[in-house]
C-alpha cells in the first residue's frame, strides 16, 4: 500500500459531531475537558482540512503510481464529502447571519 492515511467517505461528518459533542455531551456537564464552540469549530475545521489535503496527496500518489485506483477514489470522494459539509455549514450560518439582520430593533 502506502505511507497516506486516507481517510474513509464520511470522515468529516463524524469529526464534526465529535467536536460538536465534546462541548455539549458529558465532558461538558461534568467540567471535564471543557471546550468553547470556538475551540471545536477550529478543531472540526482543522479536520476537515486535513481531510481535503489527504484527497489531494492520494490524487498525486495514485498519478505517480503509488496508490491504487480504489484507494484514490475513497479518499477523492472523502474530501469531496468534506467539502459539501462545510458549505453546508457556512451556507446554514450565512442564512442565520441575514436572519439576524432582518429582525426589528
């Protein structure tokens, strides 16, 4: 095989809800590892970030040969899985940001 990691289709999604958790789930609750939304959003970002660059070194790897066809298709369809997440997010908080700005004062 190979030295890359490639991430399985849907990797972003469960790092999200992961980060997501991690301020709102039990370690929240007990004071345990307590984390701001701040610090899970960069958490989950910066998954989502390497989750994309893992696609584009499988695409290069599989191009000079190193990486199977298979093993590039998964790991192309992760990133692109994680891409279509954070725009789902950045759309969803674009159309609560022009929410805000529409409600009376």
């Amino acid at each position: 095989m190979s030295d890359l990691s490639v991430a399985p289709i849907g990797a972003a999604i469960p790092s999200i809800v992961d980060s997501v958790e991690g301020v709102s789930g039990a370690a929240a609750t007990s004071g345990v590892g307590k984390s701001s939304f701040g610090e899970a959003f960069e958490k989950a970002m910066s998954n989502a970030v390497s989750s994309v660059r893992g696609g584009e070194k499988a695409m290069l790897a599989g191009l000079e040969g190193r990486l199977g066809n298979q093993e590039v298709v998964n790991a192309v369809l992760a990133a692109e899985n994680t891409l279509q997440t954070v725009v789902a997010i950045r759309d969803r908080a674009v159309n609560a940001y022009q929410e805000i700005l529409r409600m009376p004062i």
